[in-house]
C-alpha cells in the first residue's frame, strides 16, 4: 500500500539540511522554567533551529491543536519544517508538514497510507528507532529519515533506557538511504561527534528550551552542526557514515 | 441513509476499555457483548501506545464480522485509528477536539472512504445485507456539565455522552452528577444523550426515565462472568424502561443527515 518512497514530489528536497538543529518541544520543561513553549520556539527559530516538532504528549487533544496552529504559524513564517509527534490526525489536520512516529505508535506505511487518502503525497514521515532491521522496515514502508537515540543520556523522555552513544548512529546512517538524526542529551560540546558519526542533523529539547537564552543555544548548535557537517563535506571519506558527505 | 447509530431503541454503548487485557480477550468480550445486544462499541485505550490501539480495534472489528454482528465500533479520541481500522466513528474526549470538529473529522473520514474502497470477498457478501449498507461516520462526544450539552457544534455531533450518572468505581471518590443533572443535559442537548458511569441492570431504567436516549458501560459487561449474559440483561432492563414523551432520541437522531460513506473491507489484515 505504501507508496514508493520517492513518490511524494519534493518530499526528500532539501530534507537532509533542513534537519540540522531540530527542535522538540516540551510543555512540562516550558512550565519549569517559565517560558511558554511558543516563546521558545520563537527565540530558537530566530537563533537558527531548522526544524520543529510539537511534542506534548500529555496535553488533551484540543490543546495540542492550539498550540499546533501557533507553532505552525511560527514555522511557516520562517520557512522551516513542523512535525507532530505521534498523533496522524493532528499533523493532517494542522495541515503540518509530517509527523514523527515511535515503535509504539502507529506504522508508518499505515501513516503513509492515510496521508495519501488526504491528498497529501508531500507528507514527511520521520520514524525513531536504534534498531537496523526496524530503520529498513520503515524507510521501506515510506519513512523519510529515521531519528537514533538515546545517544548521551536525555533527561525528558522517562522511559528511555540506558544511553547508547554514537556507534548504533554510525551503523544506522551506513545502513540506511535517508537522512539520520541523532537525538538523546545532546548539546553543543557533543554535537560534532553526532555528525561525525553520520547524522546530518541533532533533535533537541533541554539543550534549547531549558537554556536561559534559547536564541543564543539555538545559534552555538547551529554554528557547531554547520561547522561539522563542512568538516565533513571537505573531507567525505572521514565520517564514520556516509551522511556526512553527502547532501 | 440510514443513521450512523440506532436510536430506535434506547441505544446500548459498551466502552471497551483496552488497558490490561490482551488484545484477543478484548475481541472475545466485544463478539460477547454484541450477542448480547449492545448498539455500539466504543474502544478505548488510555496510555496505550496508537500502534496497540490500532491493532486491538482491528482485531474487535474482525472478531464482530466473524460473528455476522457487524455492531459499529467507535475508537476513543484517536481518528487516525479509526480511519485506519475501517472503524464507524471517533469518541471526543471532552478534552480532545471541540464540537465544531465534527464535519472535520467527516470530511477526513470520507476522504479516507473514497481512498480505500472496499473490494474485498467480505465486502461483497455483507452489501447483500441490510446491516452492512452505507453508514455514515459517526462522531460522539463526552460531556461532564450541562452547559457542555449545549455547547455550539454540539448539534453536529451524533451523541453526546453525559456522566458519570451514578457512583462507579472508576470515579472512586467523586460524586455522582445524578439522574436530575442527566435530564437537564437530556433537555439542553440537540442530539441524543447517552447516560454513563454505574449504571446496572437496577438502574438503567432511572436513566432512560430522565431522558437518556442511550445508556453506556464499562466493567457491567467487560468484568461480569457471561458479557454477553450481562450485555442481554442491560438490554432487557432499557427496553422494559419508559421513556419520556416526546422521546429525545429518535427526534434528535432523525433530524440529521450524513454524507459520508462506509467500506467494509479488509483492512485490518
């Protein structure tokens, strides 16, 4: 039923960098600190995040909306991608630009499946896994990158388990033919060595949102991804992955 | 077109709770229950990862076809679930989508049908009867005050679902909104309100006496010994019951009209 995987006409254009800094969001962090999760997203945006997704699982569906049409609203503005966490119906209807499905959530050639039925062949599909065998399962059924972690050791998701560093990232982005991310406590002292092992790109939350000056961690990752990924576009043959040298 | 739901007779929800039983039993209870003559099953699986929900509604939707009780299923919050099961409806949470949601999820709904035709061998044979003509998507939604019942879009909606009527141990600890506060819902609602929470064989009648045009259950079929013995029990109780005059719910349910078209196929498989 899954359409092949190139189908969707611009679907995969540009996708690797538009990957880069990619910012998760997190109602329960914004209540910690005090600032709500559309003004982070805001100040991250301008301090250059490339990409957004609107993660909040434990708000009802009717404020996951709300908060999904600010956030669209921030990101179409500034031209960058938005993806809904988990829920199919709600990035179809926030008319966003994909979703990003776990293991537990609902497969992605059945999520694929629906967003044709929707008359929407542009629809991103970003999967999370560790797992080669999974990864390959999913891009076959229509994912458009897969996303590995817990790399470091996040602090906002409970029920990750041990960190798993970089190495299952470098397998993944060898075994894979769409883009990697990498994902799990990542910050600017780390995230050289995630593009260096293959990713084109790091998901982020703590490292922005519980920041005192989101725009300015928004700008240091930026200038640490953009500054790995060069490295490795000057030299394609020293990455672990083949990611690395590729656009 | 036929009504999405039937409200011809006092309409018997039974909410299947997913969380703790496995998906197989879970199908099991629902073929029980609809022998026993409920009118819809709404599936529900609070903290239950999609993928889990998906499988489990898929698996109650073919057990409910291998019984030839094709019941409608309605999934809990979740419409991308239900779309994708080929289930009959969405129930809104009263802290999921507002009532206005309801021609939305419509329209998804029939954008979903027309994507997905049914074509398959069970497709065919169940056309040639009545109870697997079209049917429109059904979308019902839960209340817990009055004023809720008369919230704008609620005339949308297909149902509303108002409680919890009597003490249940679900809401251990919070009281009962009781049988008056039912039947100023029943009365403020544009469309057929479903009674929920204690509600037994004893008194269901109370319910549908209040204005309740449905009556809706969780553990009185799900943890009895026979579901589909205490589902025909329930049934028992409700239709012996008098309803008020003019009845709500057939007034209500007969007044709207829906577009959007029913596939039986395969897909869950």
């Amino acid at each position: 039923m899954a359409q092949p995987v190139d189908a969707g006409p611009g679907r995969h254009r540009d996708l690797r960098s538009r990957l880069a800094v990619y910012l998760l969001t997190d109602p329960e962090l914004a209540a910690a600190t005090g600032r709500s999760v559309v003004e982070t997203a805001r100040a991250a945006i301008a301090g250059g995040v490339t990409a957004l997704q609107l993660r909040a699982k434990a708000l009802p569906a009717h404020r996951q909306w709300e908060l999904g049409l600010e956030l669209r609203r921030l990101t179409r503005a500034a031209g960058i991608p938005f993806f809904v966490n988990d829920r199919v119906d709600l990035a179809l209807a926030l008319e966003a630009d994909g979703v990003h499905l776990g293991e537990e959530d609902i497969p992605v050639a059945a999520a694929r499946r629906l967003a044709q039925a929707q008359g929407r062949p542009d629809f991103i599909i970003g999967f999370s896994t560790a797992v080669l065998e999974l990864a390959r399962q999913a891009v076959a059924d229509g994912a458009d990158y897969v996303s590995v972690g817990d790399l470091f050791g996040t602090t906002r998701k409970p029920d990750a388990g041990a960190p798993i560093g970089t190495a299952p990232l470098a397998a993944m982005a060898r075994s894979v033919d769409v883009p990697v991310i990498g994902i799990g406590g990542i910050t600017a002292a780390t995230a050289a060595q995630v593009i260096e092992a293959g990713a084109c790109g790091v998901a982020v939350i703590s490292c922005i949102a519980a920041s005192p000056d989101p725009a300015g961690a928004a700008r240091e990752l930026a200038q640490v991804v953009a500054a790995a990924l060069a490295r490795g576009r000057a030299a394609p043959g020293a990455g672990a992955g083949r990611e690395a040298g590729r656009r | 077109m036929r009504p999405a739901l039937r409200w011809d007779r006092v309409h018997l929800q039974f909410i299947l709770d997913l969380p703790g039983l496995a998906a197989h039993k879970a199908a099991h209870i629902a073929a029980a229950a609809a022998r026993g003559g409920v009118d819809s099953i709404q599936v529900r699986g609070k903290g239950l990862g999609a993928g889990d929900l998906l499988r489990a509604t898929c698996l109650v939707m073919d057990a409910l076809r291998d019984v030839g009780l094709p019941v409608p299923v309605l999934v809990n919050d979740r419409l991308d679930v239900a779309l994708l099961a080929g289930a009959d409806g969405v129930h809104l949470p009263e802290s999921g989508w507002p009532p206005p949601w309801a021609q939305r999820c419509r329209q998804l709904a029939a954008l979903a049908a027309e994507a997905f035709p049914g074509d398959g061998p069970e497709a065919a044979s169940q056309a040639a009867t009545d109870v697997a003509a079209p049917r429109p998507f059904a979308v019902g939604r839960a209340i817990h005050s009055t004023a809720a019942a008369a919230l704008p879009g609620t005339e949308q909606l297909d149902y509303v679902m108002f409680g919890h009527v009597f003490a249940t141990a679900s809401k251990a600890g919070l009281p009962p909104r009781g049988v008056a506060a039912l039947a100023r819902a029943a009365a403020a609602a544009p469309v057929p309100v479903i009674a929920v929470g204690g509600i037994t064989p004893a008194n269901a009648a109370q319910a549908v006496e209040a204005g309740a045009a449905g009556v809706a259950v969780i553990r009185a079929i799900r943890d009895a010994p026979d579901p589909a013995a205490a589902a025909a029990a329930l049934r028992e109780a409700i239709d012996r019951a008098p309803r008020p005059a003019p009845p709500v719910g057939p007034a209500a349910g007969a007044k709207k009209g829906r577009t959007a078209g029913r596939k039986e196929d395969g897909r869950c498989g």
